[in-house]
C-alpha cells in the first residue's frame, strides 16, 4: 500500500513502516523550545532526573515570545534557559535573533525528510521544507530531550490540490485563510495537511512557510509540500548538508481530497474571534482600525516586508492607526535595511521592533486598548490573544494590513498593488 509524505518520514525514523492512525516511537532529528515553554520543560527535565541532553547539538531553545523581558519574573524564566544551555551545551538564541519557527530553518539542520519536534504549535512551520515538524508540550519536550525520541500517532492526510496563479494582489496568506475557513478550525484535528498543485509550485519559499504555518489553524498536526529547486536554493544559503526529499506514493491512502481553483480568489479575512471566521475583504471594507502588525512567524519575512514598502513608500500611515513592523529574524531586519526597506516603513510612519514575537503573544509590543480594532499577519485572533480579552482581531495578507493602514480601516489592497 502506499504512503503518504507524513508515513514515510515517520517510517524514515521508525523501526518499521508505518501507516495512518498507528502508533510509533521515533527518532527525531531536531528538538525546539521557546521562552513560553521551555522553563516548563526544564523543569520536567529535572522532575525526570534528567542527567544530560540526549544530543546537545540537535537542541535548540529560543527567546522570542518576551524579548526583550518586559518584567521581573520573565526575566528569571530567561535566565533559567542561559543557565540550562552554559550547563548542557545545548543552543541558545537570546533575545533579538528572531521568532523560532524562522530561526530554525535558518539553522541549516532541518530540511527534506527531517523529523523535527517543538514546544509550540507553529512548528508545523517547516512542513514547507519537506519536513514532518509538529508541536508538543512542555512533559513531552523534556522527555524528548533525555531520550532523542518522541511517540506519534501516525495522522492521516488532506490533500489540498491547488490549481491556477493566484491574481495580482492576493498572496499566500489569502489562499490559506481559504482553505482554513472553508475546512473549519477543527475540519482537520491530527490529520497532516499536504498541499501540492501548479499554485503551491508558483509560490516562493516565503509564501510555503505561511502556508505550512497555518495547518494547525484546522487543527493538523502537521502542513507538507514536496521539496524542489526553490526549496533547494533556499536551503543552500544556510548549509551544505544533503537531505533525502519525500514523495507522496500514486496509490497513497487520504482521508480527503481537496480541490481547489486559484485564478478568482479574493484577497481574505479572518473576522474575530476565530481563524475560521473567514470573508472577502469587501465584507469587512470599511471597519476602523487602530492598530496594524506585520511581523510574525507567518508573515515577517523579506518578502512581506517589500511588499509593505512598495506600498507605502511616499506615503504616509493614517494618524489614528499605530502600525507596528517586526521583522522575522535579526537577518531579516538587516536584509531589509540594506535595501532601505526599513527606512521606507519608518518613514511611512512604522514602529519597528525587536525581530521576534513582539505584539502577536499579547506580552508587550503593542497591547490594544478595550474595544480597539486591530488587523494582523499573525496566525491567530483568539479573544485575548494580543493581551486585550476586549480588543478585535483581523487576519490579513500584508498588503490587506498595510492598505488598512494607510486608509485607517480595512481595505482592497489590490488598488494600491
């Protein structure tokens, strides 16, 4: 029988050949935690009488969520992290390196046919490099970290099959909010999402990871694209290591089959209080916005930012809005300071801030006030997921947030592509 891209890693890393909705113990090859999670599996770690890290080198722990500490009891949590890489030689990315789930594919140590596991829920992230990477919690990261493995419920498979170009104007973050409202937040709990098709195949590596990093947004464990030379040629800027690329068998077994046509698509929006609350940006035109965020592990990526300075240069943000900019990665922000994309934005009227999770986590970095409106590139717009249970959440393309911006409510970006 055939296998579909998430039973034939899980199979790579097993010791047998392994099929939807069995169980497995697996080898996996990279290990993450983030400031929200690891002090948790740190000390699940010690409750385990963990002596050492399995493999300090496949080990990588990162200060994004909070950073740079916005309080006192933050920073003892950050502090515990320093003190448990200095003592078991694992990775640290301190504060202003950037949000995990960039970090990570920039690590160089994931790629095609890699099992990677992280405490958060965004790691199915890197789906888009061919990779199973799904989120646990904090127990099963510690337990990760002293044994190398980690047990699995094979997922079984949607095949999203997306077919035509996408019209000018509507991006990777429309075509995902799509599919997410149309499968519903929980349309596909612990399934593994595969997407393919001349659509996906168009979409630059940037778009991939927005892509992938919404899987979870229907509940999946997991988002997956085939690896080809845009996946190649990204990854040969971060190493030289050989992967071994997965395909989907001809006869493998799906839950669903999905199709799509991509040619009329509508840039999208997520309404409050849910991802799957999905709408035609020309059902929400028209609401005031107070605030703007382009930044997170969905959409803080060069890309996204370019698409904001084309845009916005020689214009000038709405004076009731407070647009925010946080860049994905400190190479990121630096990319995009060499090509005078940052200064566009500040002149614009931009706030930028530390390359990390900034206002998304609802820590610091932009907390809304009661009843503010605020429309975002992150991934989730939960009732109190920005820091405000009284706030509303709008999910949007980069260029959706930046024309609202501009005009100060939620607007066709397509008028000023």
């Amino acid at each position: 029988m055939g296998q579909t891209i998430a039973e034939k890693i899980l199979s790579l890393h097993s010791s047998k050949q392994v099929y939807a909705n069995e169980l497995t113990v697996a080898r996996v090859d990279l290990f993450m935690g983030q400031d929200g999670t690891s002090p948790l599996a740190i000390q699940a770690f010690q409750e385990m009488s963990g002596k050492k890290v399995f493999n300090p080198a496949k080990v990588h722990l990162i200060i994004d969520h909070s950073a740079p500490s916005p309080i006192e009891g933050v920073s003892a949590l950050h502090k515990l992290m320093r003190d448990f890489s200095r003592e078991t030689g694992i990775h640290l990315h301190d504060i202003g390196e950037g949000v995990c789930h960039q970090l990570i594919p920039e690590s160089g140590q994931i790629g095609p046919g890699s099992l990677v596991i992280g405490a958060d829920s965004h790691t199915c992230t890197y789906g888009a490099l061919n990779a199973f990477s799904t989120g646990v919690g904090s127990t099963d990261l510690a337990a990760g970290l002293i044994s190398g493995q980690m047990w699995l419920k094979i997922p079984e498979t949607i095949k999203f099959t997306c077919h035509g170009q996408l019209p000018k104007g509507v991006y990777a973050k429309d075509l995902i909010l799509k599919l997410i409202g149309e499968v519903t937040a929980d349309g596909a709990t612990y399934m593994a999402c595969e997407y393919t098709g001349e659509t996906i195949a168009a979409l630059s590596m940037e778009a991939r990871f927005t892509m992938a990093n919404m899987a979870v947004e229907m509940g999946a464990k997991a988002g997956l694209m085939e690896a080809d030379e845009k996946t190649y040629r990204w990854l040969s800027q971060f190493t030289g290591q050989k992967f071994t690329p997965v395909k989907a068998d001809p006869d493998a077994v799906y839950a669903k089959e999905l199709t799509y046509d991509t040619a009329h698509l509508v840039p999208q929006v997520a309404k409050p209080h849910r991802v799957d609350n999905v709408c035609p940006v020309d059902e929400a035109a028209g609401t005031p916005v107070n605030q703007a965020v382009l930044g997170t592990c969905t959409n803080g990526r060069l890309e996204d930012l370019r698409i904001a300075a084309q845009i916005l240069r020689h214009r000038k943000v709405h004076r009731d809005v407070r647009f925010i900019v946080a860049p994905a990665s400190r190479r990121i922000f630096l990319a995009a300071m060499q090509e005078g994309v940052i200064q566009a934005l500040v002149e614009s009227g931009a706030a930028v801030v530390t390359p990390g999770c900034g206002p998304c986590v609802g820590t610091h970095n932009g907390i809304p006030a009661d009843g503010e409106n605020v429309i975002s590139t992150a991934n989730r717009n939960f009732k109190g997921r920005m820091g405000n249970s009284k706030a509303f959440i709008y999910l949007a393309s980069p260029a959706t947030v930046v024309a609202s911006a501009l005009t100060g409510e939620i607007t066709d970006p397509r008028a000023y592509i």
